[in-house]
C-alpha cells in the first residue's frame, strides 16, 4: 500500500528466484540466479522496470538493512538474471526491481 514517487505505485515484488551451481572450470562453482521479470505494479498495472538491485551478505538481511546501507549492493543488471562466482560459504541474496522513475519494489 505505500505509494511511489509521482503518486504511481511500487513496483511488483520478486517472491521466486531459481538459482544453479555450475562447474565453472576452475575448481569453482557459477552461480546462475533466474527471476520472472517484474511487469506490473501493486496494483497489477503495467509498468517499465529499469534494472534490478541484488545485494549479498553471509548473514540473514531484512529490506531495513538494504535501505539503511548495511548490505552492500552485488550487481545493477538490466535483465531477469545474474550470474557469481560462488562464495565458499554460506550466502544471502535478495534482489529488488527498480522502475524508471527509481521507485524500488518493498521484496
């Protein structure tokens, strides 16, 4: 329910990520993470995203900590993928979409 810049909207959340391990040739693994593109708002109105925001920690994060800097920001991609080096240890990710007017989804 809370409104965007320009009195739009939020954009639509991300609740379904796929991720795959992929040997990546040199002892390591590739990570490939897929999400359905975000296409509509809230409301379920069309809407333009511009790029998504994935944000990577070794421990549990909550959207607070995203939007209070705690979380430091992995990767700007433009399309529904990403792909990393795997960590060695246990990691987090969430990535947030980000219409073309700069409002980011709230998951």
């Amino acid at each position: 329910g809370n409104l965007g810049g320009a009195g739009n909207q939020l954009p639509n959340g991300i609740d379904t990520m796929t991720i795959s391990k992929t040997p990546d040739g040199l002892g390591g693994f590739t990570l490939a993470m897929t999400w359905p593109a975000v296409t509509t708002d809230f409301d379920g109105l069309p809407l333009s995203i511009d790029h998504y925001e994935v944000y990577s920690k070794s421990t549990p994060f909550t959207r607070a900590d995203i939007t209070h800097g705690l979380i430091p920001q992995l990767a700007s991609p433009a399309s529904a993928s990403f792909s990393v080096t795997a960590p060695v240890a246990n990691q987090y990710y969430s990535v947030l979409a980000v219409d073309a007017r700069g409002n980011k989804s709230s998951f």
